[in-house]
C-alpha cells in the first residue's frame, strides 16, 4: 500500500497516525506532487487533520528529548522524499520499541534522520556566516539565498539577535518565500514574481546611495588583506565551498 501525502509535517504526522489507527502492514510513502497511480498498487491519500498531527507530536515530545525532537525537524526541513520515508519509519520504530531506541544507531531509519538532519545543521551555519546584506535605497538590508535545504527557520533567531536595529529580509528565491524583521518581530513573506526579479537586481535604483562604494572598499579591504604566497586554494574551498561564493561580496568578481 502506498501513503500519499502532501509534503507538509501536519501530513506527514498524519500518515504515522492512520498507520497505527488501520495497521496495513508495510507501506510506501510518496508525496502527492511526485505520485502516479497504477492499477496494480493500492493508495491512501492522508488529509491533513490538525488534531491527529497534534497527538503525535506530543507523543514523540514524550518519547524523544529536545535533541531529537529538533533531528527530525531539521529532517523534515531537508523537504528530501526519503527523508520523509525515513520520518515515517522512524516515528513508527520510535512508538513501538522502549524508551531510548533513538540510540540505536544500528536502525536504518534512526541513523538517516540523524545524518540527514547533520546536513541541514550544516546548512544552517554555513547561511549564517556567510549571507551578506545590501542596503537598499528605502533603507531595509536584503539579502536573496537559494540554500539546498529549508533552513529559514532555523537562521531566524540568530539574524534577529544580530541585527535587532536593522529591518532586514532575507528571501528565498528556491522555496519563494522570506522572513522580514521590522524592528520587532520577523514574520513570513511572500513576493511575486516580478518583486523577486526586483529583488534581485544588484545595482541601480534598489540600492543606497552608499552601497556600492562599501561593496568597493570591502573587496579592496579583501584585496589587500590577502597574502598571494600563502593561497591555498583547495584549503580555501574546503572551508568555503563555490556554491556560496554568490553571497559574498568579496567574491562577486571572482
């Protein structure tokens, strides 16, 4: 049997619940935007009920501590299908064995949730050292990222913390979706299509008047702070991978 869900945690909670409410044996979940039906396999499409959702997770806040609670949020966050698949799993193996079988790293399903969820951890840390603001001509500092992995919840506190006196967005162009602070809470936003080409734009009338000139001077600042004997290349993209190059400004000429 297949479990078909929508890709959403509320779904996927949900799909653990009608497993253990109708008990079908081993099943297959797909997500709803990847799945095609066939004649020859029987499918299930969980909808989403937020009292369901709610019970299993209070259940697996019982069962797992704050650690392994944020495991599998950060795994979730990957949006990976077997990422999903091995929730699933490991959210039925963390309900029918004793407490403390999270530590059974010989599981299938708990080793993945634990290495995938490293990988978003990752993610996350390197967005926070290496995303760099432009200040716009309105006055807002902005910044457009495509990160492998959902990590905007995560970053939210520590850019908040950080620049608690700046209104700041960060978008994402991969997911279309941001959070903006404005100097008291960060919120969700959305932009259309043509805000997020705006959004985009580098030069020109978005930025402030000083901008490019700071742009300049860090690179110079860079330029001049680099000893050309001691480049090490390969050491250098180890620690900063070619992928983030794009968001920072020392680099934008490179």
């Amino acid at each position: 049997m297949i479990y078909v869900i929508d890709g959403s945690l509320e779904s996927l909670l949900c799909a653990v619940f009608e497993w253990f409410e109708r008990k079908p044996g081993k099943i297959m979940l797909q997500l709803e935007k990847y799945y095609q039906p066939d004649a020859f396999t029987t499918e299930f499409h969980v909808y989403k009920d937020q009292k369901k959702a709610d019970r299993v997770w209070t259940g697996l806040k019982k069962k797992l501590d704050r650690g392994w609670m944020r495991r599998f949020y950060c795994t979730f966050l990957s949006e990976s299908a077997q990422a999903y698949s091995s929730l699933f799993e490991f959210t039925c193996y963390i309900f029918s064995n004793p407490a403390g079988s999270e530590g059974n790293y010989g599981n299938t399903h708990v080793l993945a949730v634990a290495q995938t969820a490293r990988k978003v951890e990752r993610e996350k840390h390197r967005m926070e050292a290496f995303i760099r603001f432009q200040h716009s001509a309105d006055g807002i500092f902005y910044c457009v990222i495509d990160p492998d992995f959902n990590v905007l919840p995560l970053i939210m506190n520590h850019f908040k913390n950080r620049y608690a006196d700046q209104q700041w967005i960060i978008y994402d162009l991969k997911r279309h979706y941001g959070l903006y602070y404005n100097l008291e809470k960060a919120e969700e936003v959305n932009l259309t299509p043509e805000e997020e080409k705006n959004l985009q734009k580098t030069t020109g009338e978005l930025h402030a008047i000083k901008e490019n000139l700071y742009a300049t001077l860090w690179k110079d600042y860079f330029k001049s702070t680099n000893i050309a004997a001691r480049k090490n290349t390969k050491l250098h993209v180890q620690h900063v991978p070619k992928r983030y190059w794009k968001y920072l400004t020392e680099k934008m000429d490179t």
